[in-house]
C-alpha cells in the first residue's frame, strides 16, 4: 500500500492488522470513513493544483477536481486565443488585404 494511504488512514484514526499475512484496514466509526475519503480528496486536488501552477496557471479557488479542470480549460482558450490574437496583430501592418481589427476581433470572443 501507498506509504501516502497508509499515512492519511492512520490519521483518520483508522487501525491496521497487527499481522502482515491477513492485512487489513478497520474504522471504527463512518467519521473515520469520511475524514479518510476527504484526505484522499484532497490530496487529488493538491496534485492537481500543484500541476496546475508548476505549468503557469492559476488555480483559482476550485474545491473540486471538476473545477480545477475546468479552470485549466478556460485558461488554456484564453493563452491560445492571445497567442492567435498576436500573430494577426504581426500580420496587420504588412498585409494590404487582411482586415484590419482582426487582432481585436479574435479578443472580444472571450467576452
């Protein structure tokens, strides 16, 4: 088992089996349950949100996986969409056929 598991078990207060051969895990309440499952989520955000900002995002205040992702999704449109919005602004000055404000065009779809 995870040396991490077996660390946030036993600080849900959950017991481990004194002998290796029958190894087993018991609580004694669904509070230890609970506190248990609410580590292990936590620790799946944490991870999430450390990836999150080692990469150059902002994590935001999600309190879900759920929504950590979705952020990551709004983010990445919006540095993609910025990316694009550049290289038309590039192109604007030396095209004589582009329109002009396509730059400005490509922003205002965030809104």
């Amino acid at each position: 088992m995870n040396d991490d598991i077996i660390r946030m078990a036993r600080e849900a207060g959950m017991t481990d089996s004194p002998d290796d051969y029958n190894a087993y895990w018991t609580a004694d309440s669904i509070d230890e349950l609970e506190r248990f499952a609410n580590l292990i989520a936590a620790a799946e955000r944490e991870k999430v949100a450390r990836w999150m900002m080692e990469r150059g995002y902002v994590t935001g205040h999600g309190d879900t996986i759920e929504e950590l992702l979705r952020e990551i999704d709004w983010q990445a449109a919006e540095r993609e969409r910025e990316m694009c919005a550049s290289v038309a602004e590039s192109y604007e000055p030396t095209c004589d056929t582009c329109p002009s404000g396509v730059a400005n065009a490509i922003r205002a779809r965030s809104e």
